[in-house]
C-alpha cells in the first residue's frame, strides 16, 4: 500500500494574483503586490506598505448570506478552497463526505471583524454586536466554514504557529491521509490589515519602515530593514494515491514528501537555533539526501539577524552556496499562515515549468550568508524536489520537501 500525498487541486489567493495561474506568471515576470496600505489612513504609521489583494469583491464569489458571519480572512479562505476543489476537479457530492477533511492554519482569526464589532460595543452597545462574533474572530472559523459550505465531514483541525503554521496544516493533511482520509483540503490564508491588526504587526518591532514598494522587503540582502505584512494564501487537494486514482483525478501537480517541525530553545540556553534540524528531518522523512534537494524556498524574513540565522542554517544542511535559494515572498510580503502553502506553490511549479523563481530586486547577499540567491529573471533548474521552510514567532521551525509529479 502506498502512503504518498499527491497534490491534485490548488487555490490562490494573493497580493499579486488571484488563482494559481496569475499568482504564478506574476512571480515569474517579478510583478509584485507591495503597495501603500489603503484599508484605512496609515499616513500617521511608521510603516505605511502591505502587500494587499485588491479589487477582490467577495459578493462576486461568496454567497450574500455568506457575507455577514466572515471576515476577510474567511472570505479568502472560502475562495481560495473553492478554487482547489474545482482546479482538481473534486466535486464533493459524488464522495463520501466523511471521507473529505479540512485542516487548515490561521495566525491571526478575524481581526477585522472582531475589531469593528468590538467598536460597536464600546461606542454603542451589546445590542449592536453581530451575533457572528461568536465565531467570525475565531481561528478554527476557516476549517469550520469550508467544511460547511462543501459538505466534508472528515477530520478537521486548525493549526496556529504563526507563519510556520500553514507548512504544519499541510504535515498534519498528510498524517489525516495515512490514517485513512482519502482527500484533505489543507491550507492557509491570513489577513490583519485593519488598524488593530496593523499595531499587532509593528508591534514586532521587524516591519520596514521604507515607503519604496521596490525597496522595502530586501530578504538577505546587506540593505535589509524588516519584512512588509501581507494578506492571503494558498489552500491545496491532497489526496493519497488510491483515493486518487480511484477518483480518476485528471492531474497530479506533485507530492508532499517530507515533513518536520521544530521549536527554538530559550535564546538563554546557548544551544543553537532548531532550524537545521527540521530541515534535516524533513529530508530524511522525505527518504532523500540533501543532495536530492534542488532549490530551497527560504522563510526569508527580511531582518539582518534572522536572515543570517536561516542562512547558516542552510548552508550547514547542503553546504555553502550548495543549493539555489528562492524568496517569492519579496513579491508578496510575508502572509503569516498563508506564506508556507503559497510558497510550496511555488515550489510545484518551478519543479514543474523547471524555472527558479528570482527576488526582483538588483542587490547583494553578505558573503557570510553563504547562500545562492535567485536574483533578477528566473532560473533553469532540472531539481525534482523542493525544500520549503517556514519560521514563526517565539520559536516554531516547520520545513516540508515536496517532489515533482511523475512525468509520464
């Protein structure tokens, strides 16, 4: 019996494209979604860039009844499930609904939401809290809406890790898989672009504070001054081989090979980041060798010291400038649970189309860094798998490798 994860259907939503087609030739062709925040007046801000999804109007893709009980988050979230279902050609109604889970990430739940519904109780009163509060701020809200709205009863879960957390919702899918799930949608998609959201974001004390969207998310470069927050995601079929070809699904973008997660000790312990290791584990889950490994898509967040700390992390695993490293995210700004599966994204398609996404920005990575960056036009590569590593907050490491589709 074979326990591989295939990918069959992918969704997209983010600053640079709406569906996984236009996302794609967006990065390749180096169009990117930074731009001066427009959800409100950022003017009095230290940090004015986001990379915001714009002229997305829910009502043209989303229910009117819909519309009421979801935040953005939610609305993308639904969007984005909708796209992979119909991209792999999954129609829930002719399956076994128990046999259909969701697992999804989210770091942030429904601030917008929350926040204007918290402002009404403040300025006006209970009675004007919509009744949705009860569980539009909440993070397992995007698990439990795609779930209801396509009918999948299988197991469900949400994941927070912040932005390690999408690469773990795609882990977790894979384990659901093993265990008897033929089909999971698994994800991430992230959005807190409203005033209280912003604050929670400089709150970091690791956004850029340049107004140059060009210029403002350099992720290791010797010019580097933080990362811009951005909005969206990306939400995947998986399914494992059987239920696959049972199903007879048209197409296989790939498999989800290895899988690892990892937690930093206490920066007072003097034991060394835990990075490294999740991307070791990952490989060897993967039954690779790191010289299996043709490109690395790089957490990439933009700060001289964490830059430096992944950096040695993978020159420690693949030696260095032993392996192209790939930032899509300079494009997008970092979308906390939304960043890992819109960059395994990536990764599928550069092992598919064989074409490294490039940073578009002309620079200069330290020489201590150690690593290949992909700079300025997209590069050939012949990789047949793919590293991808994600970092969140207070100390989570998740790597997953994903390989190529069989070509036939």
């Amino acid at each position: 019996m074979s326990d591989r994860a295939l990918i069959t259907g992918i969704g997209v939503v983010a600053p640079n494209g709406l569906g996984v087609k236009e996302y794609w030739n967006a990065t390749l062709e180096g169009r990117g979604g930074i731009a001066p925040l427009t959800r409100f007046d950022a003017s009095r801000y230290p940090s004015r860039l986001a990379g915001q999804i714009l002229d997305f109007d829910p009502a043209e893709h989303l229910p009117n009844r819909l519309l009421p009980q979801t935040d953005v988050s939610t609305r993308l979230a639904l969007v984005a499930a909708e796209q992979a279902l119909a991209d792999g050609g999954v129609d829930p109604a002719e399956l076994v609904d128990f046999d259909l889970g969701v697992i999804t990430s989210n770091a942030s739940g429904g601030f917008a939401f929350t926040h204007r519904e918290f402002a009404n109780l403040w300025s006006k009163g209970p009675e004007y809290v919509s009744v949705y509060e009860s569980f539009a701020w909440f993070y397992a809200v995007n698990t439990g809406q795609v779930s209801i709205r396509h009918k999948l009863r299988g197991p469900g879960a949400a994941l927070v890790a912040e932005q390690a957390g999408g690469l773990d919702a795609l882990g977790h899918a894979r384990r659901s898989l093993r265990l008897g799930t033929p089909l999971v949608v698994t994800g991430g998609v992230d959005s807190a672009l409203d005033p209280w959201g912003w604050a929670s974001h400089l709150s970091s004390g690791l956004i850029s504070d340049s107004d140059d969207p060009d210029r403002a998310y350099l992720p290791f470069d010797a010019r580097a001054r933080g990362h811009v927050p951005g909005e969206g995601g990306a939400f995947l079929v998986m399914e494992d081989e059987q239920g696959a070809v049972r199903r007879g699904a048209g197409q296989v973008y790939g498999e989800l090979a290895g899988y690892a997660a990892t937690f930093d000790p206490h920066p007072d312990s003097g034991r060394p980041p835990a990075l490294r290791r999740a991307a070791e584990l990952a490989i060897a889950d993967a039954g690779l060798e790191p010289s299996d490994i043709g490109v690395v898509f790089a957490d990439a967040a933009g700060s001289a010291d964490l830059d430096r700390t992944e950096a040695e992390a993978i020159a420690a695993v693949f030696g260095p400038r032993g392996v192209p490293v790939a930032a899509p995210k300079a494009l997008t700004g970092r979308l906390l649970a939304g960043g890992g599966p819109l960059d395994v994204v990536a990764a599928l398609f550069a092992l598919r189309d064989g074409l490294l996404p490039a940073v578009p920005y002309e620079g200069e990575t330290p020489d201590a860094y150690g690593i290949d960056l992909v700079r300025g036009t997209p590069r050939p590569t012949s990789a047949r798998a793919a590293l991808v590593l994600a970092r969140g907050r207070w100390g989570f490491n998740s790597a997953v490798v994903v390989k190529a589709a069989d070509r036939g």
